[in-house]
C-alpha cells in the first residue's frame, strides 16, 4: 500500500466518523425539538385550565344595574334626637340628579320634609319654605319663608 491510498483510507475514516457525528448530531436535535414541542403542549393545556377556573370565580350581577340606581348617592341629615335633644345624622339614599340644580335648596328641602326614623324629629318649622339658596364663600345663604320664623317662636 502506497502513501496515497493510506491517506485514502484515512480519510474515508475520517469521512465515516463526521458522518456518524453528523448522524448522532441531527437525532440530538430532533430529540430536544421534540420534547421542547412536548413541553409547550403540555404547559398550555394546564394554562387554558387556570383560565377556566378564573373566569368561574367571576361575580356576575343577578340583574343589571340600571340608570337610576347609577345615580343614587347618600346623604346625611340632622335631626334632633328627642331622647338625648341632641343632633344625629340619618342617612338618605336619593338621586343625584336632583343634587345638580341647586345642591343647597335640594338639602334643605330634605330636611323640611322631616326625619325617617320616630325618634328623630324636624329641626325646621312644618310649612317651612326655601325662596333661595346660594353660597358665598364657605357660607350656606338660605332664604327661608316667614313660616320659620313664625313658627319658631
């Protein structure tokens, strides 16, 4: 055997070895590929499972709420508690709405109207008015009919 066919073979060799490297090589690949794929089914199965449970936690109105409920507010009011003749508040659930206009003649009126409760009674005259209502400053101007005065005396 010559120098020629000996570097022949070893190249053959050579070629052999690179191509079951080769070989080795795309099956590593395909393996790790493959159990990447696995993975990202299997984690997306469990992520669509976590969705599903949040979304039953949800709490859903039994009932939609409607215009008139969206524009309800409390208030408070003071009345005189006839038992300890002292100011506590009641609280009033109205609309909004009513508040726009004239915010202070609207409160006033509330409190003509008198206290819900039966221990509480009005702090305003019965027949009580309000001509006006307006604020200068931090100061509250009413212009209260002459049945206030007449009737607090």
């Amino acid at each position: 055997m010559n120098f020629i066919d000996k570097n022949k073979s070893i190249l053959r060799g050579e070629l052999f070895l690179i191509m079951k490297n080769g070989r080795i090589f795309l099956i590593l690949i395909g393996v790790i590929i493959f159990v990447l794929v696995v993975i990202t089914i299997i984690s997306s199965f469990f992520k669509k499972e976590e969705d599903v449970s949040q979304s039953e936690n949800e709490i859903t109105p039994r009932e939609e709420i409607t215009e008139e409920q969206e524009r309800q507010t409390i208030v408070s009011l003071y009345y005189m508690n006839e038992e300890s003749n002292s100011l506590v508040p009641e609280a009033r659930v109205i609309d909004a709405k009513n508040l726009l206009e004239n915010p202070y003649k609207t409160l006033t009126e509330y409190l003509i109207e008198g206290p819900k409760n039966e221990k509480l009674k009005k702090t305003l005259p019965e027949g009580t008015k309000v001509n006006n209502a307006s604020i200068s400053g931090d100061i509250v101007i009413l212009d209260l009919s002459s049945e206030f005065i007449r009737k607090s005396e």
